[in-house]
C-alpha cells in the first residue's frame, strides 16, 4: 500500500504546484466528476459487472443570469466474454445564449492483469449540435456584425480516445473526448472563443484507503488542460463511513471549494449532492453551485452487485 500511496502524493504536489496560478476555467466541469468519468474517458465503458445508468445536473453560480447550467445521462455495461465494454452518453449544457446539446456512443477493450487489475482502452464517437443566440445579446454597438446574426450549426461530429487503468482501490486516467476541432461559425467576424470546438486533455486519479474497521479514504484530482487556457485542477477528499456514507471536500485550485454527500441507499440505488462556492470576488454576485446525482446499477439475477464501487 505504500508505493500507490506515494506515487499519488507526488502527483498531488506536481498538480497542485503546476496550477497554483490559475484563476479560471471556461469548459464546463463536475464537482462529482469521479462519477461521471464515461462523459470525458470511454476508456471507462464497462468498468463494472453490470449494467450502470446515471444522471446528474448542475446549477452554476444560482441567481445569476445566464448562468451555466448542465445535465447529463450515461450509461454502460461490460460485455465480459470479449473484454469489451460500451456505453452512451448525452450532455446538456447552457450559458447564457449558448446551448450545446451532445451523444456519444463509447467502446472500451480491457487487458487484464492477475489480482483484478486491467487497462482499459476506449474509442468515443458521436455528433455535437450547437446554438448561439447572438440576436438576443444587448450589445453597446447595435450595428455589431459580431452579433447580427445567430449560430445555429446542428451537426458537429467528433471522436475521442482514453485511457484506463484500474487496480480496484487505485484508477488513473487520461483522455481526449474530441479530437476534431470543427469550426462553429464559418463568418469572418465570429470570435475565437465561439468559431472552434477546442481539444481538451483529461488526466485523473485516486486511491481508496483503509483507515479502520468502519472508515475509508479516498484522494484524487482531475486536470483539464486546453490550448490557449489556464490549467485548472480540482482536488478531491471523501471519507467512506460503513460502506454507506461518503462525505468528502472539493478544492477547485484558484477558483472554488465546496463539500459533498453521497448515500448508497442500497447495493444497486446512489444519489449524491454537492455545493460549491466561488473562491473569487465573482462569488458575491451568485449563490452558489449545486449538484445532483442518481445512478443505479442493474444485475439481472447475476449474482452480487459489488457496493459500493469506490470509482
């Protein structure tokens, strides 16, 4: 137990004081993200015995207008014999007059390894449909060719790819859920920020530790990188009390912090809530962000459902 614990204190400290200037981040994020790895890792698909379904929703910055606000629904399940694991996703996301509405179908192949570890490779594909309502925007210049018309491009494919490893209490991850970079807006006045569909990088991990007879923890972080933006770095502590409670910590490194709680309700029924505050002056403006999420697993008279699944 010592090694895997040591490898993740390094990687939290390289983390940590490789992002420890950053201020923000634009992609939209998860506080509960160890819960919806398949969103951003097909690698993922298949990683339980059974068949998983999972929704959740976010509530960026309440009562501010605009605001972010997203939702998601995945599923996946292994298909054992041939080490194989699929799955599919949908993503919901809005701010302000931008809407983007995402399916993916996801494909992982395994190579085991003895005492249950194995590493996982995963294809991802699927199409993006995006709409911006630039008309709607109340601008200082009412002659602005930026804002003159609106986007409206309904059909954005894209491909993706990861990587996974798992040795039941350690995961590690890394991937990159679209490869193509689509131009959105093809007018010559369309800003960077809404022309191209940016390449994100996805690196996370995490140990599950024994403390006693009744208590666990588990570290781990996600990094998110993409061109021409600040890394942001999300660090994560929960604690596992009876194997039924999780209470746990986030620190969104430069930008937020805030608490969660999960119940395993029973070996098949999870739901989850988190809240996050905003760590800069722009956290006075809003209340807040919350989380919710419920996933359940289906065995199908197969035997028993390992709960809880610590990743």
């Amino acid at each position: 137990m010592k090694q895997p614990f040591i490898y993740l204190f390094v990687l939290f400290i390289v983390v940590f004081w490789s992002a420890k200037d950053v201020k923000a981040q634009q992609d939209p994020m998860y506080t509960q993200y160890m819960n919806n790895i398949l969103s951003v890792n097909p690698a993922y698909a298949g990683s339980g015995d059974v068949l998983s379904l999972m929704v959740m929703s976010r509530n960026q910055w309440v009562a501010f207008e605009g605001a972010p606000s997203t939702q998601s629904f995945v599923m996946h399940s292994p298909i054992t014999r041939y080490h194989m694991g699929v799955g599919f996703s949908l993503l919901k996301d809005q701010l302000g007059p931008i809407s983007q509405t995402g399916a993916y179908v996801d494909y992982s192949y395994s190579i085991d390894f003895d005492r249950g570890r194995y590493l996982s490779f995963g294809l991802k594909g699927g199409v993006n449909f995006y709409e911006a309502g630039l008309t709607d925007l109340e601008t200082v210049d009412s002659n602005d060719p930026v804002f003159s018309n609106d986007v409206n491009r309904n059909f954005l494919p894209n491909v993706g790819v990861g990587l996974y490893y798992n040795s039941q209490r350690f995961v590690a991850g890394f991937s990159v859920p679209k490869l193509i970079r689509n131009d959105i807006n093809s007018t010559d006045f369309s800003s960077e920020f809404v022309s191209k569909e940016k390449i994100h990088l996805f690196f996370m991990a995490g140990y599950v530790f024994d403390i006693n007879r009744i208590l666990k923890f588990k570290p781990y972080f996600l990094t998110k990188y993409v061109q021409n933006a600040p890394v942001s770095v999300d660090l994560t502590a929960q604690f596992l009390f009876y194997e039924k409670l999780w209470l746990g910590a986030m620190y969104r490194v430069g930008d937020a912090l805030g608490g969660m709680m999960q119940v395993q309700i029973t070996n098949q029924l999870k739901v989850g809530y988190s809240y996050d505050i905003t760590a800069t002056d722009f956290g006075t403006y809003n209340n807040g962000t919350h989380e919710i999420l419920v996933s359940y697993d289906f065995n199908f008279g197969r035997g028993k459902i390992m709960s809880p699944r610590y990743f």
